[in-house]
C-alpha cells in the first residue's frame, strides 16, 4: 500500500527528482484540497526555537499548496517562497494575497541567487528531498543569518493499522498495478534521527527533531482522490490509473467504506551557529 510518501511516492535520488518533481503541478488545485497542513504543535516546537516576528525575513522552500504557509505568515514576517510549479505559485499568491509581505519566485531552489547571511528563517515542508542534499544544505546554511534556523518537516502516512486485512488487500492491488512487492514500514524515530543529524555534516549545530502522531479517515471516493496528488499515481497511463483506483475503492467499500491513515510527522530543526 502506498503509504509511506517519501520511501515509495517521492523518494530522495536524482532520477525520481527528473522523471517526477514536474508532477505535482499538474494536480494542483486536487493537491491543495487533499493534501494535509500540519499539527499547531509543530509551529509552537518551531517558535519556541525560533521567534518570528515583523522584522524578521523568511524563506519557504517548495510552498506546493500552501500547506505550511500560514501559521509563519501569522507571526508579521516578511516570507518568500520558492516554487517550481507555474500553477502552485499562481494558487499560493492568490490565496495569500492579504499578506503584503508575502511573495513568490517561480523557480528551482537551487537557482535562485539569495544574498548569504540576510534570512532569519529557512523551512521546507515535504519538499527538501528533491532537492540534492548537499546542495540544499549548503545553500540554506549560506542564506541564513548567524542564529538563523532551518525548519524540515514532512508528513509519512501509513497505511489503516486498525484493518489489517483491507491493508493487506490494498497492498495486492499494488502488487498488480505498480509492481509494489511489499508494503512501506511505519516511519521511526531513528530515522527521524538519522535526518536530523545530517544537519552537522553542513555546518549546522543545535540539531533537534521531534515526532507529531494523528489519524486521518477517508471515504473510498476521498482516498482516491488523495492518491491522484502523489506523483507516481499521477505517471501512471490514465487508463491503468482509473482501474486502480476503482479497484481501490471497491475494496474499501468491501471492508466498510472507510480507511483510517495513520499520520507521522517527523520535524527537525538546525541553527546556524
């Protein structure tokens, strides 16, 4: 079953970023509809690491469908997102056009020019991965002031824990559908560790991480619909795709009409010494 997004959907090597980054924004407005923002107990974990306030400058890598986007532009910064996707940076400056200090670049992260040392705060939601790691991190760390932060943060779904069985009938269909011979395992602390400490080897010190839990339920016609914004559902031949997902949706239909995902958050944050 796909449920862990950044282990099957969006995997972090250079040939998914070149056959699927371009994706996403075909499904632009289905992907800001399904797709979930994030717990108000992550932003209190960022802002109590970093306070933001009118004076200070920020910087959102990937903004997608604005998922993150609000709870940083509530606290008066001047925010700046970066969008390589023309119909997301179209979707975000309308939906947040009552912010004056809130702006838009249609480009590659890792083309823009940004002046080193003169951003308070650098933060990426379910997006750095496609970024080169390296290159990312290096780029960030140049961008940010001395006590400047930098804020990861992704959401890892899993599949319905509390229905084995409709699990285990879904993960058939991938079997069949995208050659899937085994369903993703539950996101972990370790490897929300192990992400986090990637951060020392760019220069970065105050390494912290923390893991945010919460359930989603959705009906079959709402589960397919939140399987069309992920990028190796959206490649598929439309034709294979409509099958799949009427089989999905006839198989949770079997089981009860619903199936409840099991959300893990993993953020973690890094400062600029």
């Amino acid at each position: 079953m796909k449920q862990d997004k950044e282990r099957r959907i969006e995997p972090n090597t250079p040939s998914a970023q070149n056959s699927l980054a371009w994706t996403f924004d075909t499904a632009a407005s289905a992907y800001e509809k399904m797709r979930p923002g994030y717990p108000s107990s992550l932003y209190q974990t960022i802002f109590d690491y970093i306070p933001l306030g009118k004076s200070s400058n920020a910087v959102e890598v990937g903004i997608g469908g604005g998922q993150a986007t609000l709870p940083v532009l509530q606290t008066g910064c001047r925010l700046t997102a970066v969008e390589y996707g023309e119909h997301f940076s179209s979707l975000c400056r309308d939906k947040f056009s009552a912010y004056p200090d809130f702006s838009v670049i249609t480009a590659k992260f890792e083309d823009v020019n940004f002046k080193p040392g003169t951003f308070d705060f650098v933060f990426s939601a379910s997006a750095f991965h496609w970024i080169q790691e390296e290159t990312g991190y290096k780029k960030v760390f140049s961008m940010l002031r001395s006590g400047g932060a930098f804020a990861r943060f992704a959401n890892h779904p899993f599949g319905d824990k509390g229905n084995p069985k409709l699990r285990e009938e879904i993960q058939k269909l991938y079997a069949i559908y995208m050659n899937s011979s085994s369903a993703p395992a539950e996101y972990t602390e370790s490897a929300a560790k192990a992400r986090a400490d990637t951060a020392y080897q760019y220069g970065f010190c105050d390494v912290k991480y923390e893991l945010f839990q919460r359930t989603r339920t959705f009906s079959a016609k709402e589960y397919t619909a939140l399987l069309g914004t992920y990028s190796d559902h959206i490649s598929l031949e439309e034709n294979i795709r409509t099958k799949f997902f009427s089989e999905i949706e006839k198989t949770i239909n079997k089981f009860g009409g619903k199936i409840t995902i099991y959300d893990t958050i993993d953020l973690q944050l890094a400062r600029k010494p």
